[in-house]
C-alpha cells in the first residue's frame, strides 16, 4: 500500500497524460506491455538501455582530466557510434556506462575479435595513470537500467570508503546530509533516518543503494520541505534480522552518504545539443581537455537525429571555470550549440530552516496497522505487535 506524491521536473502539477498513462503502465504491467507510442513520447524507457539495439560498455577506475575524451576517442577510432552515455565521478573514482553501435551497419557491435580490442584499449586508458586500484572494463550482457548500474557498480568498487566523513553530519547551508541508524525494539525494524538537500531522484538513490546492500524496506516516509528532505525506512536484513552491530550501522551511513553525492552536480552545467554525427562526443571532450577543463558528470543522448547532452565541467583542479575560457570553447564549437546554464548558484545557496512538523512514519504506524487488520490484509492485530 504504497502512495507516492510527485510533480515534473519544474515542480508542476503532472498535466501530461503521455507521462501519466507510461507510469501507470510501468508500474502496473510487464515491461513488454508498454506500447511503442509511450516509448517514442519518452525517448527512452524509464532509463532503460536494450543491448539488443547497443553493445553496453561498463567503465569503473580513478578519475582524471581528460579521461571522458580519451575513452569517446577509443570508441572513435574503432568505428563506434556513441548514441548514449552516463558518467559519474566520486571521491577520485568514476563509472561510466556507454552505449555504442556499428558506424557501418547502426547495430551493436558482434564481431568477437573487434570487442576484445575495445575491451583491451579502453582497459589500458584506465591503467594510463598507474592507479593501484586498478580500472575495470566490461560488457552488459542485458536489457541495463543505467542509473542503477552505475549505483551497482561504484558500491561494488567501494567509492565510499576514504571520505571525509567527519563534515557530513549535519545539513548544513551546504548541503550536506545527516543520517542516523538505530533499532526500534518494539517494532523488530532498523530505523534509518535520512535529512539532506533535496534534490530529483533522491528517493531512487537511497532505496536502490539498501537494496543493493541486501535489506529489505518493510515501511518508509519521504517528506520535502523547501529544499530540504527527509525519509526514513524501517528495514531488516533479508534474513529477518536487524542491524546489530555498531560497524555495521556505520557502512550503512557511509553507502547512503555516498550514494547521495554520486549524482551531485558539481560544476558549471554546458548543454549541448546539434545534429549527431560520429565523432562528435570526441570532438567536444577533446576541445574541453584542451582548454583544462574536467567532466565530473555527463548525461549523452541521441534523440532521433540531434545529439543532446549535458555537460558538467570544472576547471583541472576541481574549481570553478573561468568563463573566458567557457567563452572561447563555445567560440570554437558553436555558439548555438554549446549553451551554459549556471548551477552555482544553486550549489552555494543558503538553504534556510524551517519549522515545518516533520512527517514520521513512525506517527502513522499504529493507524495504518489498524487499517490493513480491519481491511483482512494483516492476520494479527496491532496491539499483539
């Protein structure tokens, strides 16, 4: 019995009934079942990549200037077509998944010989740094929900240890998050208690990331309040058991705090959007690493014939970009194709308490309780709980 309230991207009351109409049948019927006009009213599904269509390369290793432009450079030079791409940097790592077609016939690539030298070169582009902890390339074998993958891939490469963890406990102006752990006894649950900036996906982030981790959410809230969010869950081990150990609940906040700021956007956010072609991925992140700039993440999609993609950058230190420098890269590749749109702003506002009551589950348990034993759905009654 779950309820979720949502609004668009813009924070607007959903009026679109294209969206409405591909929820409803994402969440209630088979994959299978979507028709092909939610599909094309969507551009994608639900962030769902066929490998029938793509071969999926998966990327994992240490972070650095340059790095985006030298595996699109790769893909290039072996014939590849970049339709799709979803990259992510944290703490000095970063995953990447990339979908790529033939340049010759617009289909994956089958050829075995051809993606064990993909897989061979883009290997050695990950080593280029000497990282001890080493890159790793592979290829998805599935229909690939790309955000959850690279969830899956940067838990699996351990991208939370070694933070500084020590500034990250409470939200501040800046936006950090505060996150607790504790049992409540009488209920038999781990209470997980979540307060950060608030953000699109936030929600997806945390739950796949105690999903991945092997628990099991039997209850949960989410409340927003300006740009603040709260969520709590009530979880147990698949096993039935709670969090026992202090260690234990400690790995728990260190996985969600970094499942959080994985999709922070740092950076100055430049929005590309042209006539696709081959090469062109190349070529942007080539005139990007020429003038110093880094990619902390990019969103790369092919929408018919126009490439559009999302671009967030600093300059090779981590620090802001100096805009004489954003000046001239537009310049050099159009300025009606390179646009900029500011986050800053966003990153550094001061984000003002507020002294909204704060939404508990814990408050409604008891009254949705007695609501699921009068309605049959719970064959003990609360008060036996």
């Amino acid at each position: 019995m779950d309820v979720f309230h949502v609004t668009d991207h813009q924070g607007q009351k959903l009026t679109d009934e294209g969206v409405i109409d591909y929820i409803q049948k994402s969440l209630g019927a088979n994959e299978d079942s979507l028709t092909t006009e939610v599909r094309t009213c969507l551009g994608r599904t639900v962030g769902l990549q066929s490998t029938v269509e793509h071969t999926a390369i998966e990327l994992i290793g240490r972070d650095r200037p340059g790095l985006l432009s030298e595996i699109s450079g790769v893909l290039t030079d072996m014939m590849c077509n970049v339709v799709a791409a979803e990259v992510w940097t944290h703490n000095m790592r970063v995953a990447c998944m990339v979908y790529v077609t033939e340049r010759l016939t617009g289909g994956p690539v089958e050829d075995v010989e051809k993606l064990a030298r993909i897989k061979e070169q883009l290997s050695q582009v990950l080593k280029g740094d000497g990282d001890s902890k080493s890159g790793k390339t592979d290829f998805s074998m599935s229909l690939t929900h790309t955000e959850r993958r690279l969830h899956q891939m940067m838990f699996a490469d351990r991208d939370y240890e070694g933070l500084d963890h020590s500034n990250l406990r409470c939200a501040d102006e800046k936006g950090n998050s505060n996150i607790t752990v504790y049992n409540c006894e009488e209920k038999g649950y781990s209470v997980v208690s979540v307060k950060c900036r608030d953000r699109p996906k936030l929600l997806f982030d945390t739950v796949c990331t105690l999903t991945d981790m092997q628990y099991v959410v039997f209850h949960a809230s989410a409340d927003s309040d300006g740009n603040y969010a709260f969520q709590e869950y009530y979880i147990r081990h698949m096993d039935g058991c709670t969090l026992n150990s202090e260690s234990e609940r400690q790995r728990v906040i260190k996985c969600l705090e970094a499942a959080i700021s994985r999709r922070v956007s740092e950076g100055l956010r430049l929005e590309l959007c042209t006539k696709d072609r081959v090469g062109l991925l190349s070529d942007v992140t080539r005139v990007f690493r020429e003038n110093g700039l880094s990619v902390t993440r990019a969103d790369v999609s092919t929408r018919g014939d126009k490439a559009v993609n999302v671009f967030y950058v600093t300059d090779a230190s981590g620090n802001p970009v100096d805009m004489k420098v954003v000046d001239a890269i537009r310049k050099e590749i159009g300025l009606t194709i390179l646009q900029v749109n500011d986050i800053s702003h966003y990153a550094s506002s001061k984000v003002q308490e507020t002294s909204k009551p704060r939404f508990s589950f814990r408050d409604i348990i008891s009254h949705s309780e007695k609501v699921l034993y009068n309605w049959g759905l719970m064959k003990s009654s609360p008060e036996s709980l």
